[in-house]
C-alpha cells in the first residue's frame, strides 16, 4: 500500500516539477507564385482504374485458390510455386492502382 502512495506521489511531484514548454514564432514559410497559383489537380480517378484495381484483387486471389485446390497442378502446370508469385504480382499491381484512386 505503502509503494503505491510513494508511486502516486513520485508522479505528482514529476508532472508539477516539469518546464513547460514555449512555442517558438516561426517565419511564413515563402511559397512561389507559379506554385501557388498552379492549377488544382483533377480530384476524380478516371473512370478505368477502379474496375482494373479490383480485376487485379480478384484475378490474383483466384489465381492463387485455384493453384491450392488443384493440389499445385493449376493454372501453369509446370513452373510449380512460381504460380504463387503470379499471383501476389497481381494482387500487388491491384495494391498500386490502389495508390492513385482518390
């Protein structure tokens, strides 16, 4: 019990004894007039890049179901796990298209 009060009153002592801190003036910061005055970027996606983004998702998610549920014999029957890296090739190309949606 005794610890405890000791810990409490260490904590209080602690945030009492602490400097506050002061927040310093800075200078505007100097902006030039060709990028001020620039022209807004466009604020929609074009009209491909949602269905692409999402046809990679589902593409490389059923590329690599079908690569386990037909015991590795499928979609390229001979390059093995490499499957698996088309797979995720697809999935990370969806997760890059991802990136510019906004």
């Amino acid at each position: 019990m005794m610890d405890r009060i000791y810990s409490i009153a260490l904590i209080v002592v602690y945030l009492l004894l602490m400097p506050k801190s002061h927040s310093r003036k800075k200078d505007p910061v100097y902006i030039p007039d060709q990028i001020a005055n620039a022209a807004p970027l466009p604020k929609e996606s074009p009209k491909w890049l949602a269905p692409a983004m999402l046809g990679g998702f589902l593409v490389g998610l059923v590329w690599i179901v079908t690569y386990y549920v037909s015991n590795t014999g499928y979609p390229i029957p001979h390059i093995g796990a490499w499957n698996m890296v088309i797979g995720f090739g697809f999935i990370a190309g969806g997760f890059s298209l991802a990136t510019r949606w906004r």
